[in-house]
C-alpha cells in the first residue's frame, strides 16, 4: 500500500424519521439558506419535515439547483447569500444540490466570480454546510468533492471544498425517485467504486475485499429495487452503498483511475448526458481498451464478482468486461454512444480538450486525448 493520510469529519444520521434531528444539529442562531433542486421535495414529504424540523431557526430558500448544476445558477444563490448573510447553507436534494451548495459556500466568502474557485480546483475558504440527502449516488454527502458545469462554454470540472458537517440520511425519501434516476444512481454508484479498484491487483487486501462487497451488493440488489422500490431494507443497502463507495474508505493507499468521469463529464458538458448514464457507456469501452493494463485485475474482479473462473485468462477478461456491459443495460442503460447520437465530432473535441488541458489520468496516467479518443472509440 501507499503512504496516506485519511480524516473524514462528517457526520451520518441514517435512518426513518432522522431529518427532525435537523432541530438540535443546526445551531439556534444560524442564519441559513436551504438549497433545492427542481421542487420533488415538495412530492416526498422532505420539504415539509424540513420546514418543521427548522420552525425556530431563521432561513431563507433558494430553488432551482439543476442536474449538474451550473455556474450560472450558483452565482445568484451565492448573490442571495451575501445580501442575506447567511452563515450556514443546508442542501436538500440529490448530490447534484449539494455539489452546488458546497461551491455557494465558498463563493460567499470570496469576492470574485465563483467560477475561479471552480477553476482553482478547490477552496481555500467556506461558511459551514449540510445536506438532507434524496436521491443517492455521487457521495457527495461524506466527502469534499463537487463537480460544476458551465452552460456558457459547455465546460464541466470537479473541485473540492470542506467536507458536510453531517449528512442525513432517510431511505424512505427514495421511494418516489423515477426509475431512471435510479438506474444512474446504480451506474455511478459501480463506477465509483471501479475507478478505485479496478487499477492494479495486490496492493490491498482490505480495500479489495471492502471494494467488492460494495459492487456484489449492487449486483444482488440491481433488479429487486426494479421489482419493489419501496422495501426500505434494499433502499438502504443502496443509500449506503452510494456513501462508502465515495467517502474514502475503500481508496486508502491505493492507485485510482478516474478516466472514465472525466471522459464522462465531457458528455455530459456536450450533450447533457446524464452523469450516471454517462458512466455506463464510457465504462465499457475503457476496460475495451486498457484490458491489457488492467489485466490482473479483471481476472480478480471477474472471479470475485462475476464467479468467472473458467476459459483461458483472455476468454475470463473479455467476460468479465462482457458481464459488466451486460449489467449497465440490465439497469436500462445504453452502454454505446450511437444510442444516444453522439459521433466523431464529439470524440474529436474531447480529444482537443484533454490535449489541451494536458490531461493525464488513469492509475498510470497515461490516458492522454489520444488515448481518450480510443475509449470513445471503443464505445461506438
């Protein structure tokens, strides 16, 4: 393993009921903003929870934090929250509120545009935040991370700023998500989890093991959330899931890829892909393209995973890519980009834009634009 330093102060309050506990963990004389999304809050009952968990704080609301939330909207909040000088920001919503949340925080505290802080790639200064979480699967309520887009010039990049002071944490509130959404979830969720493990075999008997329970866990629970979304036991195992595959745990002295994201988040910047569904069609192509790289690995992933210990070493390799394609499109994903129209124009300018940021990512960070052209290659 490598040398490394782990902290994670954030706070999970998980289970029924527990968003009344916003009335003891929020202090009295905080002056907070509520940050939302487009308003299913208001369906699940959460808004109304909220509202009376907080009837003796003092908040104001900001609505309109969309999926892959935008510099754009970001600054009037942040405009909002000076005026009003809120000292404390609750999200509620999905990852994509909170990821927006966290860059309002620090853009309260910063007197230039909040797309520098975006730019910088984290922030040196933020008020406290926290979330009531909804819909699982960035992670973003147990760590520092966010990802923020540029509707002006299709831009999309992560930064990180503080962790959440807590996270709440209710499975109940995922009954009413849509289907698809749940499907995303699941896909990024896995690819989450792939991104710190499927790298380079032996380095961690512990993060292995805890990397794989994560992913059988999704495997087993895949298709009976698609027959019954309301049994609170599967809804938890996948809330979790969504935090311990991204909250530091299972990335402990170990290489880390994160090629897929990035090629991800330029899909979604470009054609507005979803995020999770962004995943499962890279995915594939780019365990296509670095088999050899991550050969061991595969072997061990399609053995522990997928029960795959038969054929040659490269008939095993190919399955195990082939079961992991086959998994995406159980969920009703597509796994290709001819399904959803994108072409060569669109590798072509992905190509560019890693070249010119002088990217290199993968756990040898070799994935240049030129080699980022190939995975999207291999996902035609």
């Amino acid at each position: 393993m490598n040398n490394f330093s782990f902290q994670n102060p954030t706070r999970l309050v998980f289970g029924k009921g527990q968003i009344a506990q916003l009335t003891t963990l929020i202090p009295a004389d905080k002056n907070i903003m509520l940050t939302f999304g487009g308003g299913s809050v208001k369906i699940n009952g959460v808004y109304e929870q909220v509202k009376a968990a907080l009837k003796n704080h003092k908040y104001i609301e900001f609505w309109g934090i969309e999926p892959n939330p935008t510099v754009e909207t970001l600054r009037k909040a942040i405009t909002e929250g000076k005026k009003n000088k809120i000292d404390f920001l609750l999200a509620v919503g999905g990852g994509s509120v909170l990821d927006g949340t966290k860059l309002i925080a620090a853009g309260i505290c910063y007197d230039g545009d909040a797309w520098d802080i975006v730019l910088q790639g984290s922030s040196n200064d933020s008020i406290p935040f926290a979330s009531v979480m909804t819909l699982p699967a960035t992670g973003s309520e147990m760590n520092a991370g966010a990802v923020i887009s540029r509707s002006e010039t299709r831009e999309k990049y992560a930064f990180s700023n503080r962790h959440p002071l807590f996270s709440i944490l209710d499975p109940e509130t995922t009954y009413s998500l849509p289907a698809f959404q749940i499907a995303c979830g699941i896909a990024d969720i896995f690819v989450h989890v792939v991104e710190q493990y499927m790298t380079t075999p032996g380095q961690s008997r512990t993060m292995d093991r805890w990397a794989e329970g994560i992913l059988l866990t999704l495997v087993e629970i895949a298709p009976k959330i698609r027959e019954n979304q309301n049994d609170y036991d599967l809804m938890s195992d996948y809330m979790l899931s969504a935090t311990l595959a991204l909250n530091g745990f299972i990335s402990m002295g170990v290489a880390q890829d994160w090629a897929t994201h990035m090629i991800g988040h330029e899909l979604t910047a470009l054609h507005g892909i979803t995020h999770g569904h962004s995943l499962s069609i890279v995915y594939p192509g780019t365990l296509r393209t670095l088999k050899v790289q991550k050969h061991g690995k595969l072997l061990q992933y399609g053995l522990r995973v997928w029960g795959i210990n038969e054929g040659t070493e490269e008939e095993r390799v190919d399955r195990a890519i082939s079961e992991t394609e086959s998994f995406f499109r159980s969920l009703g994903l597509a796994t290709r980009l001819s399904e959803n129209g994108v072409g060569d124009d669109t590798i072509d300018t992905i190509v560019n834009r890693f070249n010119k940021a002088g990217a290199a990512y993968g756990e040898k960070r070799n994935v240049t634009g030129d080699l980022a052209g190939q995975i999207l290659k291999n996902c035609k």
